[in-house]
C-alpha cells in the first residue's frame, strides 16, 4: 500500500522563478492539504484540497497556488520565487476532510531558492 | 489565533529508560484534536499518538503515552523503554474540529542514548 509521494525529492530555482512540486495522496485518500517547513520550525499550513477545490488557506499570498486532480493527485505552484520561500514543503492526505484520525504526510520536496 | 508551544528544544535519554516531552497548546475551542508527530532524517511526519479533546482517558498506542490536562492545556508524550529508532524530530499537534489545518508546534529534538 502506496503512501503519500511527492516529486521531485529536491529542486533548485533561481529567485523569480516559477516551480511547480507535485504530491499522490496515499491509496484510499481523497483529501489533500500542504505544508512548507522552514529549517528548525514546525509545518505551516499553506491550503487544502478536496473534491478539486480550495477548502481551506493559510497566511500564505497568493503566489501560492494549487490544483488537485479528478484522481486525486495535487499539484503545488508558487510564482515568483523569494529567498524566504526556500523550505521543505510536505503533502499530506486524509480520507475526509475535518476527520480527527490525522493525516499521513509524504517525505516532502527540499525547495532550495538561490 | 491557537497556538502549540514546545519549550525544550532538545532531550537526550538513555535507552530503555522512559522520557516525557511537554507541549501545551491555548485554544478558545471546545471540540478539537491533539497529535504528536515524529520527524526522523527522512523528513516523513510520522503520527505517533492522537487524542481528542471530550475524551478523558489518555490514549496510548504501545509504548507511546500521553497525559492530557484539558484545564491547564497541556499535552505532553511519555515514551517508555525508549530505542534507538526513537530518536527524532517530536511536533505537537493541534487540529479545531472545524478546521482543516494542522498548527504544529517548533518541534523538540530527542537523542537516545546507547
């Protein structure tokens, strides 16, 4: 049983530039939200997908954006890249959303913006 | 706004004895979710225990323990027998019950000693 993947494992990009990572929820899971993880702090909720919508945002601007598709999958983009966006970035998934059994994350995409 | 707060960066403990993290967390809701993650070097959130809030019975999962004091907001894991491959990156966890997020606290660093 497949968990959560996420692509690529790590990706360097140049400040203003656009990346887009890439996350398959874990077999059964329909729910998917992301998370950015700066170095030494806990994750910080960026939004959540269900039914290929926006369910829910963090305080995060809108050069963070996302889609999920018919299967489920997810992507992540963030335009015009800054320094301070470099961070590890987790997926995580769920069966529904507002369950209380807690997500099951992936091993996330190390994000390196020089 | 609620918030989880983790005030011991780092723990060591010898193996096979016991070690307990403290996280306590402030929240005007009623009805929400507390987790505690591990975080080893691969980067995957592991969920290690999860309690919910109208539950008075502290939950355990082998051994992995928590005591919950709902009055004074405070959550803290007891890891018995500890093992080497306890070792790890410990995140507490707060989830509202209408919310779709995750606020994890700063995270605490444990070392197990051989």
């Amino acid at each position: 049983d497949a968990g959560v993947t996420q692509s690529p494992t790590h990706l360097i990009k140049t400040r203003g530039q656009q990346v887009t990572l890439r996350c398959s929820p874990k077999s059964g899971h329909d729910t998917v939200s992301w998370y950015q993880q700066a170095l030494g702090q806990g994750p910080q909720f960026i939004f959540q997908y269900y039914e290929e919508e926006e369910r829910q945002r963090g305080n995060f601007p809108d050069r963070f954006s996302g889609h999920q598709f018919p299967n489920y999958s997810s992507e992540l983009n963030v335009n015009a890249l800054l320094l301070g966006d470099s961070a590890l970035y987790l997926c995580a998934s769920s069966l529904v959303p507002g369950s209380g059994y807690g997500y099951t994350f992936g091993s996330g995409t190390r994000l390196t913006v020089v | 706004a609620q918030t989880v707060t983790q005030s011991q960066p780092e723990m060591s403990v010898q193996e096979a004895e016991t070690v307990t993290l403290s996280c306590t967390y402030d929240t005007s809701e009623s009805d929400y979710y507390l987790f505690w993650y591990k975080q080893p070097p691969s980067r995957q959130m592991i969920l290690v225990i999860r309690q919910e809030a109208y539950k008075q019975q502290n939950a355990t999962e082998n051994r992995f323990s928590v005591n919950f004091q709902k009055a004074a907001k405070s959550f803290s894991l007891k890891i018995s027998d500890s093992q080497l491959g306890d070792a790890a990156m410990y995140f507490c966890a707060y989830k509202g019950g209408g919310s779709e997020k995750l606020v994890f606290g700063k995270g605490m660093k444990l070392t197990v000693n051989p």
